[in-house]
C-alpha cells in the first residue's frame, strides 16, 4: 500500500473555492508524488465520513475525479461507498487502485469504518490510499479524535482515543492553520485541550498542504507540520521540505 496521509489535497479548510491552482494542490509535490505511484485510468472509490449524506458524497466524488483530471491523473470511475451500498461494495473493494477516505466528523467516520468491518480488507489493500482530515485522523492504529462539535469536550462519555485502521502509527491533527485559534466549550482547542491530551503522546499538526506519505516501509513527512508532544508544540517541518520520520 501506498499511503497519503493529507490534511487536505484539493484546497484549505475554510477557504474552499479559493485556491489559486486547477486540480489537486501542487505544494510539497503531492501531484509529482501520486504520478509515480498511479495507474492510468484509475478506479476510484470514496469511502464517505457521513454515509447518510448522499449528495453531499457524489459531489464529493465528481469534484475529486474533476480535480485529479485537471492534475493529470486519470480516472476510470469515482465510486462512492455510503448506506446506499456500503457491505456489498467492499467486499469489491480490491478492484479498487485509489481508495479515498473522505472526510468530516471523526467518530461518525470510525462507526461506519466498524460497521464496514473496514480493517481487516484495507490492510490487505496494495492500491494507493489518501486519507483527508477525519480520514487521514481514522488511518492510525489509536485515532486523536480531537473534540470538535460543541460539547464534546465537556461531554464525560466522549471519547477521545479511539480504535482506527491501524494503517499508520501516526496521530495526526489537521487544519491546523485553520483551527490553531479555535474555541471550543470555552477552551482553546489546541493549548487547553490537545496540550494536555498530549502528555506521553505525539500528535503531527499537518497545514493543508502538507502531507505524510508511507511508501515501501519509508515515512516521510512533506511540508509545514507541527508536532505536538507532552503538553507543548514545535515546528518540525517547513513547506518545501520534506523530513524521514521513521
């Protein structure tokens, strides 16, 4: 397997619509990088944060095969996995060579990857899997699921390590140029909430942009990323960079 850990590929959380580039983002060579690793005229699946969301899902999917056109990677179809064909769909999941998981909210994503019985196919996977935001949050072993809805962070019965794929060992924080000054239930999403939840862990804050790719037992962390580790944070990567952390 080949796996794109991004934030976000096709444009910045908050701002979409606004970027200055036709297809997939360009910055710290993601398009370069998918370009050695795609097949021509791809089937591609898109595996929904909210499988009950249908429109929301097949725009989705028309606007990422829209996209990867315009960078120059072909697709064959865009399939979309929801409520409408979720069991049956996977069980042809490795007629796949691109498989997507959306994203949006985390534990929404991590009970319907449950329900899927998801796990055990996508680890057999050989194809190139991209996670996106909560996507790229459920590819860990132990998933952040990093509160975000109102509540949620004063709720006792929420949780917020969760099982995930156990595709990758890295926890990963999305967004972050975007959400480094949140509020949430009164608190600083990132210096009262994620800081302490970091005591004896590690969490990768990836920019949109910014990417961590598992290729051939190599990780490589590509562009701005922050790590933050045992109640504090630093700068570990800058755009344009591209750092081994193995």
């Amino acid at each position: 397997m080949k796996l794109y850990l991004t934030s976000s590929p096709i444009g910045a959380y908050r701002q979409w619509g606004q970027q200055d580039y036709p297809g997939v983002n360009p910055a710290n060579n993601l398009v370069e990088e998918l370009k050695k690793d795609w097949k021509d005229d791809a089937k591609c699946l898109l595996i929904s944060a909210d499988p009950d969301a249908f429109e929301m899902n097949d725009a989705m999917a028309r606007d990422f095969e829209e996209k990867f056109a315009k960078s120059e990677l072909s697709v064959d179809r865009f399939d979309v996995c929801d409520h409408r064909n979720g069991q049956d769909i996977i069980e042809d999941i490795f007629e796949y060579d691109f498989i997507v998981l959306g994203g949006g909210h985390v534990p929404t994503q991590n009970a319907f990857f449950n329900e899927l019985k998801l796990t055990p196919k996508i680890q057999k996977f050989e194809g190139i899997v991209m996670g996106i935001s909560a996507g790229t949050m459920n590819c860990a072993k132990i998933v952040y699921a990093q509160p975000e809805a109102e509540g949620e962070s004063i709720d006792p019965n929420y949780e917020r390590f969760i099982e995930g794929l156990g595709l990758t060992k890295f926890m990963v924080i999305p967004h972050y140029q975007a959400i480094k000054d949140d509020v949430l239930d009164g608190k600083r999403v990132i210096e009262e909430i994620s800081y302490p939840d970091s005591i004896g862990r590690e969490f990768y804050a990836l920019t949109d942009g910014s990417f961590i790719l598992q290729r051939n037992g190599v990780t490589k962390l590509h562009g701005e990323a922050y790590l933050v580790k045992d109640g504090g944070i630093r700068k570990i990567c800058e755009n344009g960079q591209v750092l081994d952390i193995d």
